[in-house]
C-alpha cells in the first residue's frame, strides 16, 4: 500500500473511529437523536427480515447506538489499516446514511440558524459518504475481480474461436473425403443402374419376340380351328342332304303303298 493511499484512509477514518468511540461511551447523548428513527426502522426490520435476523434485533435504542458506534470503529480500523479495507469502507457507508438522517434532518429545523448549521453537517456527511464509497472501489491499481472476471471470459472465447476454426478447418478434411466417397458411390451406383437398364432391356426385347410366337400359334391354331369347323360344317350339310334324301323315298315308298291299299 503506498503512502499516498495509506495517509488519506486514515484521515478519512479517523472521523469514523471518534464518532464510533463516542457512541459506545456515551450513548444516551445519542438516544434523543436516534429514537425517531429507530422506532421507524427497527419494526420494519423486524417484519421483513428472516426470523433468525428479527430474534436477534435489539429494540432498545441505548443498544442499538453502541452497535452502530461499533460498526464504525470496526471499519474505521479496517479502513485506516488496509485489512479488509474495502469491506471496512462499505460497512462505514451503511452507518452513514442512517446517522447523518438521525442527526442532520434539516429540513423539519424551523429555526434559519440551526436548519443552515444542519444543512452543513448533512452535505458534510454525504462528502463522507462519497468518500467511503470510493474508497470501497479502490483497487490499489490492481485489477478488479470484475476486470480479471471479464478478461478471463474474454481470453475463454478467444481461445474457442481459435477451437472452433481448427474444428472446421478438420471437418472440411473431413467433409472432402466424404464428398469423394459420396461421388465414387453415386459413379457406382449409376452403373448398376445402367446395367440393369441394359439388362431389362434385352428381357424386354426377348419377352417381346416370345409375344410374337405367341400370337403367331394362337393365329395358326384359330386358323387351323376355323378350318376344321368349316370342314364339319360340310360334312354335316352332306349327311343331312343325304338323310333328307333317305326320308324322301321312304316317304314316297309309303304313299306309293298306301295308294296301292286303297285300289
């Protein structure tokens, strides 16, 4: 810690620390001052907080004040020392905000003398304030945990960019060699597919030669059928006219005979 920074923490603690002794010795000079303000804050606390907070909340304001002067010698020493300074700075603004309210309300003050010296006392106050406040976000010019947090991110996607190229720097390797295989498989494919395509083709040209011998014996056989049919059909009209004949004499035989009967 240089000495640039160390002096000016403990002047700026140095106010803290006296105000806090003050409070732990004498704290019923404080009460009138506090008691407004506690008697609003405390139940508050109270409803809102956990049960485990609200059992340990004193009401009484003697030691309520002790307490608040005791938070600030603890972070006043924690300021002036460099030993948690930044917590210590923090704890010093809590206690800020409710003191200079209960102290300094300057605005009910009807009096113009008192309302301006209290008027003075808050500005001071929130001076103190703004001091601490820095002085809890001084990082000596190391970096921050913020900072460190964010250059570490920073450097994490830089390095996953540089993952993420070499990845698709392989994967087109990668991809390459499939494309390859992909076109070998399709040259292969489509000379099965020619094949089979040449293939279907003589099936096809053999069915159709085995079609036109078909039709050609089934023309024969209907031809030959046709033939045989007429041939029949001839021989029928002969045996018939021969019959009609044979029916004829035997007809005329009878008649003959029957005219013979009647003479």
């Amino acid at each position: 810690m240089s000495l640039l920074r160390a002096v000016p923490r403990a002047m700026l603690a140095s106010y803290f620390v006296a105000s806090g002794i003050k409070a732990i010795r004498d704290p019923e000079s404080l009460v009138p001052a506090a008691e407004p303000l506690a008697d609003r804050v405390v139940p508050l606390v109270k409803e809102y907080s956990p049960e485990q907070v609200a059992s340990v909340v004193p009401e009484n304001t003697v030691t309520l004040v002790r307490l608040f002067g005791a938070a600030q010698v603890l972070g006043g020493a924690a300021l002036a020392t460099g030993k948690g300074r930044r917590l210590g700075a923090l704890l010093l603004a809590g206690t800020i905000v409710p003191g200079t309210i209960a102290k300094h309300p300057f605005w009910k003050v009807q009096d113009p003398e008192e309302r301006a010296q209290d008027r003075n006392h808050f500005l001071k106050n929130v001076s103190l304030l703004g001091g601490v406040l820095l002085a809890s976000v001084d990082t000596e010019g190391k970096p921050s945990l913020a900072w460190r947090a964010q250059k570490g991110g920073e450097a994490i996607a830089k390095d996953a960019r540089k993952a993420s190229k070499k990845l698709t720097k392989s994967s087109g390797k990668v991809a390459g060699g499939a494309n390859d295989l992909a076109e070998s498989a399709v040259a292969t494919g489509t000379a099965l597919v020619a094949a089979l395509s040449a293939s279907s083709r003589r099936l096809q040209k053999q069915a159709g030669r085995q079609l036109k011998e078909a039709k050609a014996v089934a023309a024969k056989a209907a031809e030959e059928a046709q033939e045989a049919a007429a041939k029949a059909a001839k021989q029928a009209q002969k045996e018939a006219k021969k019959q009609a004949k044979v029916v004829k004499k035997k007809a005329k035989k009878i008649s003959e005979n029957v005219q013979l009967g009647d003479n």
